[in-house]
C-alpha cells in the first residue's frame, strides 16, 4: 500500500479529488496491479466516474478523460462513496499537503514534528489497533510486519 500527500496549488477539491484518482491509477499500473478499489468522500467525483453524472466543467473534464482512460487499462476497477467522517486519514494528508505548500509548520507541540515513537499494536480486519497508549491528531503512521 503507498500513499501520496502532494501540494498542488490553488485549486478546487474537486481538482484535488481528481488528482488523488489520477496519482491512485498511475500507482496502480506503473507497479502491476490490474485491480483497483478506489474509496472517495467527493460523491461528484465517484458519480461522474460511474457515468451517474455527467463532467460540466472545462476544468474537470480532461481529468476525467485521463481516469477513464487509465481505468480501462485495469482488469477490474470499483469505485466508492463514504462520508468525509470514515475518510480522515486522507483528509490529513490533503491539510499536511497544504501546511507544507503554503509553508505553514505543524505546531511545535505536534508529535509528527518530531522523532517518531514505535508504538505495537496489530491489524485485525482492515483496522489498526494499538496494544497501548493513542495516537494525537496529525500523527500518521506505516505499519510494518514484523518477521
């Protein structure tokens, strides 16, 4: 699994929920993995790709075209709507994206802005649970089997 956190301007969320599609499918093909399962809080953006509907703005619209055209390279492809509140994760990594274009710092308090701590813990379907202590917001993490 990869994850990607990268300024991109002055831009719409829609823009923004476009690229993260596009930086998904690039991922997925250049590293040969012919299915994808997209998870996405922007309802307009998993419409437009499932054809619900349709892509009115001259801004979107080449990017749309692009995804279609990465997703037909794929063997499989699922698209799929959450609210925003089960798509935190990827919310802090578009506000880390932002802090750092706009040359904002994370608060001097902020554990992600210092040497990070090991913490165990285990995954159990799908979900990260940690044997002891918490995570503070902002902080995120890359699980690591251990062998």
């Amino acid at each position: 699994m990869a994850e990607l956190s990268e300024y991109l301007g002055k831009k719409t969320n829609n823009f923004a929920e476009y690229s993260g599609l596009l930086a998904a499918l690039d991922y997925a093909l250049a590293h040969g993995h012919s299915h994808l399962k997209a998870v996405a809080d922007s309802e307009l953006l998993v419409k437009q790709i499932k054809g619900q509907y349709r892509v009115n703005s001259p801004e979107l619209r080449p990017l749309y075209e692009e995804a279609r055209r990465r997703i037909a390279q794929l063997e499989g492809f699922q698209i799929q709507h959450v609210l925003r509140e089960k798509n935190r994760h990827a919310d802090r990594l578009a506000n880390l994206a932002m802090d750092k274009g706009t040359g904002r710092s994370l608060p001097s308090g902020n554990a992600a802005a210092s040497k990070p701590e090991a913490l165990r813990g285990f995954v159990k379907g799908g979900v990260i649970h940690l044997i002891e202590g918490e995570l503070p917001d902002g902080v995120f993490v890359k699980v690591v089997r251990e062998g």
